[in-house]
C-alpha cells in the first residue's frame, strides 16, 4: 500500500536524525500519563514514545496516500458549496477526509491525553502537516488548524477547554482563526470587529474577511473589546460557535486550495465568550497562534513542493527528447537538482524549527506549572527560555519565509520541466503551483516575515547559533573543510549587520531580504554538515542513526557540498550588495516606480 | 443487545510481488517465501461489521486462521475498532484447502456462540476461490448473501441488503444468523486509529510469546521459558493485551476433516503470467473502419 510517511527517504532520514528522544522527554515530562488511572495509551519510555511517533506517522502516510490524494483533483475541481442560508457545504470528500482523520485519532494531534488528544510534539505534527500537504495543500487548511485547540488549551479557563476540546479530539468539530477584516490585513492592529459586554454577556458585531474555514464549528474572534484604546491593546479574544447569529456571506474564488473554504464572516450580535484576559488578545495570544501557524505554513510548503517535485523528477527521467531522457539535458538537470536540493534545506530548516519550538513551549510549561525547587536549576531554565524565544523569533518567520518561497519555486520549475504538458490541467503540476503560491502569502506574508527575521538576524540570535554550530568537531576532513568555508560567509554576513545597524531602519527593512537570504545559506549550510556527519545538533556527539543511514549521510555530503558552492557565492553576493548601501528604491521611488497609471 | 458479528479475515501472500519460490515441490504456497498483507476485501467486511456495530450495538469478533504471523492482521484488525481477536493456529490444519478451512473456522464459529453474522471478503487474492465463504454457510446452516455492496437496514432479526449480481444488483432479505461476503465496492475500510495503536501494539499471541522467549531465552530449560512466557502473558491480560489463540482441540475439530487429510484439492501448478499491452488504436465506427480492424486482426492471426 502506498504511504506518504514511509516513501519519503528523506523524511524517514530525519526521523532518525534528529534527536527525538530528547523531544519526547521534554514532551512527556517523565513520562508521567502512563501512570495515569484511565489513560491506556501512554508511552512509558523515550523508546515507546518514538516508536509511538512512527506509528501515528504510518497513519497519517496512508490515509494521505490512499485517500486525500485520490481525491484532490476532484476537491480542486469543484470546491465548497455556499447555502442562501449563510452556510458552507464542504465538498463531500474533504467533510469526508476529516472525517476519516477524525476516525484515525489525529484531529487532537498535539492536545494532551485527559482532552483525549495524542500529546504529539510540534515537530511530529509538522510532518504530518507535510504529510497531509503533499496529498492535498487545500486539507491542510483544515487539519492544519489545530493551532486553535491549542490555543484555547493555552489561554482559555478549564470550563472551556473541558467544553471544547474533547470534541476537537474526537474530529467533531474543527475551528477557524478569525482575523482579518477588509481593513485589517497584515496590520491587525486596525482590527474593528466590536465586542461589547451586556449583562455579563459579550457579543460580538460586524465582519470578518479571508477567513480561512470561517464555516467550521469554533471561531476564535478578534475583536475590540475596549473602544477607546485604538491599538493591539484594545483587542480581546473571544470564542464562539457556530450558530444563526454567524453567517457567511461570501466564498472567495481563489486562485488555488480550493478545497479550504475562505469566507467572509457577518457577526449579527453574536453570542461569544472571552478567552483569557481582556486586552491581551492581539499581544499574547494570537501571536503565539500565529507562530504556530506560520510553522504550519512552512510545512504546507514543504508538501506541496515535495508532490511537485516528484512530478517533475519523474517526468525529467521519462521524458525522452533528442534521443533520451531530457534529464540528460544539462540545463534540465540544473532544474531538478536545484528543486531537490531547495527542498531537502527547507526541510532541514522547518523541522528544526519545529523542535526548538517544542524545546521552548515545554521549558516553559515547565517554569509555569511545576517550577524547580533547586535556584540554580530555575535560573538556567529561564536563561533557556530566553534563548530559545530569541532563536524562534528569528527561525520561524525564517522558516516560514524560506520554505514558502521555495515551494513557489519549486512548483514554478517543475511546470518548466514539464514544458507544455506542465502548463495543462492533464498533469496536477499546475494545481501545484496554484496552490503553493498562497503560501508566501498568507500568515504574514514574505516580506513581513522577513522584517520579523532580519531583526532575529541582527538581534545577535544568528550569531550565538551558528557559534554552537562552529563548535561541533568533524573528524571527515571535507566536513571540516567545508565548515571552514561557511565561517568565511559567516563573517561576511556579521559585517553585513554591523553596516545595516549604522543605518536606519528603513534601510534595514530594505536591505533586509539579501541579508536573511545570506544568513540563512550559512544556517542551513550548518544542518545540512550535521545531517552529513549523522550529528543531530550542537553538542551530540555519537552519530545518531547508525549504519542503515550512512549511504544517505554520504548523499548529504555530497548535498552540502553542492549547497555551499552554489549558495554561498550567491550569499556573498548579498552581503557586499547590502554593504553598497544602495537606496534608491527609497530615495528615488516616484521617479523609478514611474507615474501612478491613470484608470480610464 | 445488539449484534454480535464475527468477521472471518485472512492474512495473504502479496500476490503483486510474486518471486520464483512461492511454490513448494508439493504444489503449496511458501507463504514464507512471500510478503504478506490483509487480504484486501477481507478489510471491507471487517468496516462493514464495524459499521453496522456503529450504527445498530453489538460486537464485532475477528477470527482468523494461520500461521503466527497472521497475529499481525488480528493487530491490524483490533486498531481498526474491533471488540475481539481470535487467532486459530495448529500445524495440524496446516496444507487445508477450502474444505477443510471452512470446516475448521465453522467449528470456530460454533464455540462462538449467539452469533448473528458471520461476514467473510468475497475472496482471497492468494487462492481466488470465493468457496471459504459459501461453504463456511453451508457447513453452519446458514443462509448465505455473497457479493454484499449495501446493508440497507435492520430490524430485529431480519437483514436487508443489496448485493451487486454482476450486471445488475438484487436486494434481498435474510433472516439472522446470516453469513455474508462482501465486495471492496461496499465501503471505504477505516484507518487504524492512533490512540488504539499506541495501546494496542503491545497486545500478543501465546504462540508470538513462545517465539519471543525462544529467542531472548536460548539456553533456558522447558521450565524456565514456560515461567516467563507465563509471566508476561499475565502482564498483557491483566492490561487487556491477550489475543486469544485456539487449536484445532480447543474447538473440537474431527483431525480427519482438517489439513491435508481433510483436503481433496491438489494444487496443480503456480504460474506467473505478466499481461503487458502496448497502447491501444481507436477505431472509427464505421465501415472503413470495421474493414480496416479486420485486416489487421487477420494479420496477426487473431481471426482465420
């Protein structure tokens, strides 16, 4: 039977790689549920727990490959359905693909067992993510909204959560993040939506746009809670489920994931309760939605352009022209190449992330609800707990921004390898392409995740990092050599941020693009050695996947290698590009952009 | 209340990777030549029990025949919902055809007890036979409906179903205990569901513990290795993770009737036949057309 899980080298590279253990003792805090009276399916051991990962890994892998799969050119064709009443009719495969998610126990991938959810990591769930992508992008829309459930894990009190997510554990429900308005796009700060208290009882008024399953049962709502604080602080979360007072007004027709309902949402005094505290809405809990969300996004990325590829790769190989294969062709095999290699780094780049993210939301899970008694042990938490929010604040927008771009890139290529088949509906390569373009898009797009990322960048977080990372030892010699070159570009890029910190911000804004586009050669040089000497990270010393892996481990060298003579001269390019300290986009806007077309 | 179902499943040999050993001298299958998988339609009758359980209450019991190894579907079988998983194994039922296999698993069905159906896949992808199921029915007194695509009700003792007859389809109404097979068009199977694996990976035979022990305790005595596989079959019961495992004693099996003494058919040959084609030409529906495909049939010797 096909399986997306199992069929994907170098996925399964990486299960292996990264150092899950670890992940899976920081998730199971002493691997205490299995003791738990009423709990049955809890690991006992790291052991139990990968294994366990693998499995869940398996079920997603088959229902992707036998079923949503199979599906998504049906799902594309017709999408969703809206009623004159205000309602959305899922095409029936997708109600039937979360139905058959809902079956298999993954609609709580990442909630904790007494709520009925698999208490998965971030990491695990972010395969699944890609998993669930590379069969159809628009589903993940859906099965990639999970962020909500934690959310209201998060912040909402006990009577809420005990309300509402068993039910998201059992695929009962699904949820929606709901944002933007016509008026609130990426700055959701101007966010007007009104809420207003009577009798104890908030209601919520006016419309939301671009809400992405805006008809699923749950709606976590942003909404100006205090009307006279006119910024982020004035904004409440609220939640409410569906019911006559919500109503959709419109579908949008999309260039692509047609299958992911985005609608715009009329609140007519609805009904809603408060989550958390008043006023922390926009500042606290929906940023760290969206964090999640964005490695949601990144991982969608990753699916969408691993599908393509393998269209592209196949074809390539088939294809046969001027007496063979067109793969022979040198500029083709540029192409494909190039599409591999972008694929394998974002992937390097998003499951990384992923686990930092996991290190980050334990250690503070930690420090919140069982604090160590012992001060010293306290003190490194909280020193852990800043490192690892500076190096997330810089590696998810890095992820996000990367992985998206790539995506487009990829599914953009493989149509060229496709020629003119690739421009026909005969092959999906084209839905691909649709529906990855969304990906730099939304969740904030590339050039706000790269204003998120510089700063990381700048913040100092780049430099401590790739510091850790110069620490590890090769004992190959052309590791060593090629960890040699990336300390070169590295200081190339620290002068980099040395000249932009002596300049505005605009121009730090401006320039900000070609130095994360150097910055992150250099990181992912870093993983792509580690991956090569089988060492999971800063500080590991035995190889971590043994001998089944070192064919692979060889692959990857020969994959860094390539990475860094192509990369890093394109790298160093940007850097001198941002020392030269060029504006004339700015200062020379109006006479370079040309006059504004005049509309007849 | 509620039904009690029993679905009777087969571990197979993937006959889309059949290698030059699958055969013995003797004419039987060397399953251990071959990988092996849940029977395919096997799957639908296990979702279709499963759904009727879902929908009318009751329990779905598996059962299958085999070697240890086919543990594995029972597994399989239990992190897709079901109740109960019953492995028969016995190197005395070892070679039986589909006689001796319906008789066997009909002596199974009867120590069962209360059983108001019993649904089989319409057929192995190993034999290709689709007797096992007619003949289990026979062997039982039961009514038999082949070819299930629908259970369009159920009141009290009484199934209504729709079976696809080949050209057509024929609802039919059949009082219980029925036994049914089912066709891979009647659903789509469920997935396994994660937290049913997680508890459920662990659960075990008494012949895989044998196994186990034979392997971790290689120099232990008889005695030693009987005290360990006790004491972790005591460890799994007590959390629900026994699979239960009869013989052919333990369901009261005639020996006559079971394995080769009990199996008339003999195996004449395996053969491995690969059907490629090359494109395929349309042909206009026309005269010049119809002139035009005869020439070429009487070519290459298809006609004349």
């Amino acid at each position: 039977m096909a399986n997306f899980f199992t069929d994907n080298d170098d996925i399964l590279f990486l299960f292996d790689h990264m150092d899950l253990g670890e992940i899976a003792r920081v998730q199971e805090q002493g691997f205490a549920d299995a003791q738990q009276p009423g709990i049955d399916y809890a690991p006992v051991d790291e052991a139990d727990a990968i294994d366990n990962y693998r499995r869940i890994l398996e079920i997603v892998g088959d229902i992707a490959a036998n079923t949503i799969a199979q599906r998504a050119e049906d799902v594309d064709h017709d999408g969703n359905v809206l009623n004159d009443d205000g309602t959305v009719d899922l095409h029936p495969f997708v109600a039937d693909n979360i139905k058959r998610l809902g079956q298999a126990d993954l609609m709580g991938f990442t909630l904790p067992r007494r709520f009925g959810g698999l208490n998965c990591p971030n990491l695990i769930y972010t395969i699944a993510n890609e998993i669930v992508s590379r069969a159809d992008g628009s589903l993940m829309n859906i099965f990639g909204l999970q962020g909500i459930a934690e959310t209201i894990n998060a912040f909402a009190d006990e009577e809420i959560k005990g309300e509402f997510l068993p039910r998201f554990a059992r695929g009962e429900v699904t949820g929606a993040m709901v944002l933007t308005e016509p008026d609130a796009g990426s700055d959701l700060q101007a966010v007007r939506l009104k809420a207003f208290e009577e009798d104890g009882q908030w209601y919520l008024r006016g419309v939301k746009r671009f809400i992405t399953n805006g008809c699923g049962e749950v709606l976590l709502v942003l909404a100006r809670s205090e009307p006279d604080v006119s910024d982020g602080r004035g904004l409440s979360l609220f939640i409410t489920e569906r019911n006559p007072k919500v109503t959709v007004r419109h579908l949008e027709h999309k260039l692509g994931i047609h299958g992911s309902p985005t609608c715009e949402l009329v609140f007519d005094d609805c009904p809603a309760r408060l989550i958390g505290q008043r006023q922390r809405g926009l500042i606290t809990y929906v940023m760290a939605l969206m964090n999640g969300a964005r490695v949601g996004i990144a991982a969608q990325s990753l699916g969408i352009a691993e599908a393509a590829y393998r269209i592209g790769r196949d074809y390539a190989h088939s294809r046969k022209q001027f007496g063979g294969p067109i793969e022979r062709l040198p500029a083709v095999a540029e192409m494909v190449t190039d599409m591999k290699v972008r694929l394998e780094a974002a992937r390097a780049l998003t499951y990384e992330t992923s686990r930092i993210c996991d290190l980050e939301n334990n250690n503070n899970l930690v420090l919140e609800f069982n604090p160590p008694d012992d001060a010293d042990e306290r003190k490194r938490r909280k020193q852990l707990s800043k490192h690892y929010k500076r190096l997330n604040g810089m590696l998810t927008p890095l992820s996000k921004y990367y992985a998206s771009e790539m995506s487009c890139y990829v599914a953009d290529t493989t149509i060229q390898v496709l020629g003119g088949s690739g421009y026909m509906q005969d092959y999906p390569a084209e839905r691909y392409l649709r529906d990855a373009r969304i990906t730099t898009i939304y969740e904030g797009t590339s050039q706000l995740q790269v204003v998120a990322a510089v700063r990381g960048v700048c913040s100092g977080a780049f430099e401590k990092r790739v510091a850790e990372f110069d620490e590890i030892q090769y004992t190959d010699p052309e590791l060593v050599e090629l960890k040699c070159k990336l300390a070169e570009v590295k200081e190339d890029v620290l002068a980099a941020i040395t000249f932009v910190k002596s300049q505005g911000t605009d121009y730090l804004d401006l320039a900000g693009r070609k130095l994360v586009d150097a910055a992150v050669a250099v990181y992912i040089g870093h993983l792509f050695l580690q991956q090569a000497a089988g060492i999971s990270g800063p500080g590991a010393t035995a190889v971590s996947n043994g001998q089944q892996w070192a064919d692979y481990r060889n692959r990857k060298k020969a994959m860094a290698k390539h990475y860094l003579a192509t990369e890093l001269p394109q790298a160093r390019l940007n850097c001198q590009r941002v020392q030269s300290g060029h504006r004339a986009a700015l200062d020379e806007y109006e006479l370079l952009a040309g006059p504004v077309p005049v509309k007849e | 209340m509620g039904y009690h179902c029993v679905v009777c499943v087969k571990q197979v040999p993937d006959t889309a990777n059949v290698t030059g050993e699958a055969m013995r001298e003797d004419g039987t299958v060397n399953r251990a030549a071959l990988p092996t998988i849940f029977n395919p339609e096997d799957l639908h009758a296990l979702e279709t029990a499963l759904d009727l359980r879902d929908r009318f209450g009751g329990t779905v019991t598996v059962l299958t025949m085999g070697p240890p190894k086919a543990s594995d579907v029972l597994r399989d079988c239990i992190f897709r919902g079901a109740d109960r998983a019953i492995l028969l194994t016995d190197r005395r039922a070892a070679a039986s055809d589909t006689l001796a296999t319906s008789y066997i698993l009909s002596q199974a069905v009867r120590k069962l007890k209360d059983v108001d159906f019993v649904f089989c896949g319409r057929q192995a992808i190993d034999g290709d036979t689709a007797q096992v199921g007619p003949q289990l029915a026979e062997k039982l007194g039961y009514p038999q409906v082949t070819y299930l695509e629908e259970l369009l009700g159920l009141s009290d003792k009484t199934a209504r179903i729709r079976r696809n007859v080949g050209n057509g389809w024929e609802i039919v109404e059949v009082d219980l205990p029925v036994l049914v097979t089912v066709l891979d068009t009647a659903n789509e199977p469920r997935p396994a569901a994660a937290r049913r694996v997680m508890k459920h990976k662990k659960a075990r035979t008494r012949i895989e513990l044998e196994a186990a022990a034979k392997n971790a305790l290689p120099d232990a005595s008889a005695d030693e290795r009987e005290a360990e596989i006790e004491r972790q079959a005591e460890t799994l019961r007590s959390r629900g993770l026994m699979l239960e495992q009869w013989n052919l004693d333990d369901i009261d099996a005639d020996l006559e009737w079971c394995g080769l003494s009990g199996s008339p058919t003999k195996v004449h040959r395996v053969q491995s036949i690969v059907l490629t084609k090359e494109g395929y030409t349309e042909i206009p529906p026309t005269e010049e057309g119809l002139r035009q495909l005869i020439r070429e049939l009487v070519v290459d010797h298809t006609l004349g």
